[in-house]
C-alpha cells in the first residue's frame, strides 16, 4: 500500500501562491505551534512522501512547498521541461493529511540581486558539474525558511550535497531550523526515486540499478575493512581504506553496463564538509557520491558508510 493512502485527511489542504497570502496564515498559527516543512520542486514520488509522513507524525501542522526554483539550473539543464504535476501532487499531499501547501508562482523580483554563495561548495565534484547550483539552493531554502518560519525541516539523503550545504546553513547563519534528514527511498532495483528517473526509458530503467550496486560494493569494501579492524588485536594499517582504491571499484561496476554513457564522477567525501578524502578510516566513515548518464538522463547517488 503507497503512503499516499495511509492517512486519511480531517481537512481539506489550502494552497497559497504569493508569499503574502502564505504571511498571513503563518501569522495565525500560534506561538509554539511544531510546524513541521517539506520543501519540494513537485512531481512527487514516494521518496518525498515519505518526509511529509515523517512530517505529519511529529508536528502539529505540516507544510509542503512545490516549487522549481529556477536558480538552481545551468544554462543548460532541464528547467523547461522538468515535470509539473501540481494538481496530482496537491491531491497526493491533501491524502497524507498536509495543512498548507505553498506553491508561488515566483520567488524572485523583478530587481531581485541578493544570493547566498556557498563558499567552496563550487569546488566540490557536484558543483563542478553544476556551476551555480549551490548557490540557487542556498538562496532559495533561506527564503522558504525565512517565509514557512518551520520548526523542523524534512529532506531526503539522496541529495548528499545539499544535505550537508543545508546543516551548514543553519549552523552558520544561525536559522533556528531542526534539519531532519532522511534515508533515501529506493525502488525494489535500489534506484533511488528521483522525479528524473520519468526520463528515463525501458531500457535505461533497467540499466540504472548499476548505480545501486555499485555504491554496494563500496560498502562491501568498507564492512570488510570493519570486520578485519575488529578482529585485529594490532595496529596494522587495516583500520582504512585507500579512497582511491574505492572510487576504482565504483567505477569498474559502472563501466560494466553498456548503458552508461558518460561517468561525471565518483566522489569519496568527508560527511561532514563533502571535502575530498585519501583515506577512509574505520571511525570516522565517509560519503561516496556518484553521478552519471544512463543514455541521455543524468542519475545521481550516493551512500554514507
């Protein structure tokens, strides 16, 4: 049974399209009120209704936003036909009982100059490949956050990146947010959902849990390297792992399928920062990000060992 039919809803959602009509809600809802945001760009999948079910079960109103946020796509990228399914998403959000749905028409004026630029997250393999595109995630979660005024704040792992960029976010610019980060939801292949894998055909859907398994045998890797610093009663240089020796291993399962037409990266990063590791250690883990082209449709993972 999909989460979309788990709840049944007391009410009916409201949906808001300026920032002024959603002001004037929020200026309603009572001092120490939990509320509970689930940004979103829509074409929801089961992975973003698993945060909104998160969501609902630990807050006293749940608010959902549906926005593409132009700002977050290179010159060339899929802004135009990214997919937009607000009525279908608004009844799925309506079914798990959401509140408030804020879904704005614009998000930026016309004279519009000021960003928040991530320094360092550019040099980052993501941020290589999409210049730009911390930048327009930073901005635009600082002006929902600044708009929804949420207690807590629900995002998927699968975006390992923007994970990391949205904790320091907080941190710095002290945003009195609870960032709540959730597994990635897979399909029963282990690809992990994303409103991009519409793009992809019967053929290159198959193909693309060559991502999954990859990234497994990462872990492998890493749960083997565990196991032999457990049982080691000296200090013998198995307690790591060579990043590079990863990263080979990744990309050896990856070429293994035809379908992979282009490999953007492998990334073996620090979980807390996304800087770049030489080594794994056995207490310390790490974050390994894949991107890559399964015949014409960009895939991204990762998994934190």
């Amino acid at each position: 049974m999909s989460l979309a039919s788990r709840i049944i809803p007391t009410m009916t959602v409201q949906t808001h399209r300026t920032v002024q009509q959603f002001r004037a809600i929020r200026r309603q809802i009572p001092y120490g009120t939990k509320i509970g945001f689930v940004p979103t760009m829509g074409a929801l999948h089961e992975g973003h209704l698993s945060l909104v079910k998160e969501a609902r079960e630990n807050n006293d109103v749940v608010v959902a936003s549906i926005y593409v946020n132009p700002t977050q796509f290179g010159a060339n990228e899929d802004l135009d036909k990214y997919p937009r399914t607000l009525e279908r998403d608004t009844e799925l959000l309506n079914d798990l009982g959401v509140d408030h749905i804020f879904a704005p028409s614009e998000m930026y004026s016309k004279n519009h100059l000021c960003y928040i630029d991530p320094v360092g997250f550019d040099t980052i393999p993501e941020g290589k490949v999409r210049p730009g595109h911390f930048r327009g995630v930073a901005t635009i979660v600082n002006k929902l956050f600044n708009i929804i005024q949420p207690t807590n704040a629900y995002f998927g792992q699968k975006d390992a990146a923007q994970c990391v960029l949205i904790r320091r976010l907080t941190h710095d610019l002290d945003l009195d947010v609870n960032v709540c980060i959730m597994p990635t939801i897979r399909e029963n292949d282990g690809l992990a959902m994303s409103s991009r894998n519409a793009y992809l055909n019967e053929k290159e859907r198959a193909a693309s849990a060559v991502l999954y398994k990859s990234l497994c045998s990462a872990r492998e890797m890493y749960l083997e390297m565990l196991s032999a610093a457990a049982s080691s009663s000296t200090v013998d240089g198995c307690d790591c792992l060579n990043a590079s020796d990863i990263k080979e291993q990744v990309m050896s399962v990856l070429e293994s399928e035809p379908m992979v037409s282009k490999i953007q990266y492998v990334s073996v990063d620090n979980k807390e920062t996304m800087m770049p590791l030489e080594v794994v250690k056995a207490n310390e883990g790490a974050i390994v990000s894949i991107a890559c082209q399964v015949g014409s449709v960009r895939l991204i993972d990762n998994f934190v060992l």
